[in-house]
C-alpha cells in the first residue's frame, strides 16, 4: 500500500514542468523559509515573549527531532523508492537512507511546538507549508509516503519533549527570551 500510494503522488513527477520546478522548489527552500519565518517571530510585538518561547521552543524540537532521526538511520536502512523502481526522481539522488524523512521531521517540530503553545494563525499558517514540503518530497521520488509519515512523527515527538523539558516563564526561559 506504500508503494502504491508513493507511486500515485509520483505519478505527475516529470509531466508537468511547471508544477515539477514548483514541487522541486518548496522541497529546496521549504524548510529554510519556515526557519526564517520562525527566526522572524522573535521581533513580532504581540505577545513578545510567548511568541519567542514558541520560536525558541520550535528550534529546539527541530533540532532534537533531527538527532533522534540520526539515531534512527543508525538501524533502519530503507532505501529510497527512486532506487527501488517505486518512483521517477526529478532531482539527484541522496546519500542516505530513506526512513524517516528529515524534511517532513523538520517542518512538523516547528507546526507541533507553534501549536502547542496556543497560537493557531501562526500553525495554520505554518502547517499548510508543512504540508506541502511532506508532499513535495513524495512527488519529487525522494521519499515513500511513510517516510515523511514517520518524520512528521519524530518531528511531533520531539516538540512534545521540548513542551515538557522547557517551561515557558522558567529561569532559562525567561533569560534567553529578554535577549535583544
């Protein structure tokens, strides 16, 4: 069912040269831009300093969603579906492992940690851009349809820890969240 399922979503991938150079764009700097947008929120002026915790509290779940990735890869090696005849590639091949998708870990930390700090504009917003990297890695050939399930889920995990290990209105968080 993964395969068929990544195999439809690729399906268009090399037809369309439009919507192929759109997909293969928000799979390249999708995940810079939500950086970026993230990184903006610490000069927004309402709510200044939850604002912050939530852009503080979404690098540090990106982060540790990327490290529990790597710790992952260390024991399941899936290869990716352009090399298993599942999918065409639109871009060059990656040197790693296919499961889970870093990109799709990535974007879900940042929509996880913005929506579990209550500020549903700012997750809509970031959720929709999610989405469309999660799917773009698929319509590319780059990633099975689990694997950006599975990084959406390590992403989502390591936003939770972060809610539970950084208290908003702690010592630390106070400090770091005055800085400029």
């Amino acid at each position: 069912m993964d395969a068929t399922l990544t195999h439809w979503i690729n399906a268009a991938a090399g037809l369309h040269p439009v919507l192929d150079r759109a997909m293969i764009g928000v799979s390249q700097i999708g995940v810079p831009f939500m950086v970026l947008a993230v990184v903006l929120q610490w000069w927004v002026k309402t709510d200044r300093y939850h604002v912050r915790h939530a852009a503080l509290s979404a690098g540090l779940a990106f982060l540790l969603g990327l490290a529990i990735n790597q710790f992952i890869l260390l024991f399941v090696h899936r290869i990716r579906p352009y090399d298993a005849g599942v999918t065409h590639l639109l871009i060059a091949p990656s040197a790693d492992w296919s499961f889970p998708s870093d990109h799709a870990t990535a974007a879900m930390a940042i929509v996880a940690a913005f929506a579990m700090q209550g500020l549903p504009r700012r997750t809509a917003a970031l959720c929709i851009l999610a989405f469309l990297i999660c799917w773009s890695r698929i319509y590319i050939g780059t990633h099975y349809l689990t694997d950006v399930i599975g990084g959406a889920v390590t992403g989502a995990f390591g936003a939770v820890v972060v809610r539970l290990a950084n208290r908003e209105n702690s010592r630390l968080d106070n400090f770091v969240t005055k800085i400029l």
